[in-house]
C-alpha cells in the first residue's frame, strides 16, 4: 500500500482530469476510475518501463533523488554525497556510495 499526501489544489487538478476523460470517453471510462486508479496507473508504467530499461536509468535515479531532497526531507542543511551507477547488467545498476 502507499500512502500520498497533495495540497488539496493538486487534489482538484487530478479530479478535474478525471471528470474530463469520462466526459470525453464517456462509457469507455469505467466509473471506478478515479485518482487512485491513476496514481496506480501512472506508478505501474513507471516501475514498467523503467524494469524494461526504456529509461535511462542514471537520470531516473537523479530524478528520484532531487525529488526526494525537495519533498520529503525536512527544510534543514543537505549534505551532498557523491554516488556512482555501475551497470551489472543491460536492465540492472548497483548503487555505489
């Protein structure tokens, strides 16, 4: 399970996309499709592609980390630490720190 917490402006975003899919898919858009539904959607394709190797893997790990840094962590001083991508294999990287 994971839990996300959004600003509930974000939240209004998210519902406002919905509601516009279902009025442009109509009966093609299952009524059970809702936030969740895309969160999870949206999560599976990542965890997808990126097992797929259709991402670069260094920049998704950049991207993950800059976003955790700015989300996640408390406001307080960070300290940078430099980490290396060795590829093991075509689709796997071990994180050395």
């Amino acid at each position: 399970m994971i839990s996300i917490k959004v600003s509930y402006y974000d939240y209004l975003r998210g519902q406002v996309f919905i509601d516009g899919l279902q009025n442009v898919y109509g009966e093609d858009c299952p009524d059970e499709f809702d936030l969740g539904a895309l969160i999870s959607l949206l999560y599976d394709d990542f965890l997808y592609h990126t097992q797929k190797g259709a991402r670069n893997h260094e920049q998704t790990v950049h991207y993950l980390m800059r976003g955790k840094a700015e989300y996640l962590t408390p406001s307080l001083p960070v300290k940078e630490t430099k980490r290396k991508l060795n590829q093991v294999s075509p689709n796997t990287f071990l994180l050395n720190v």
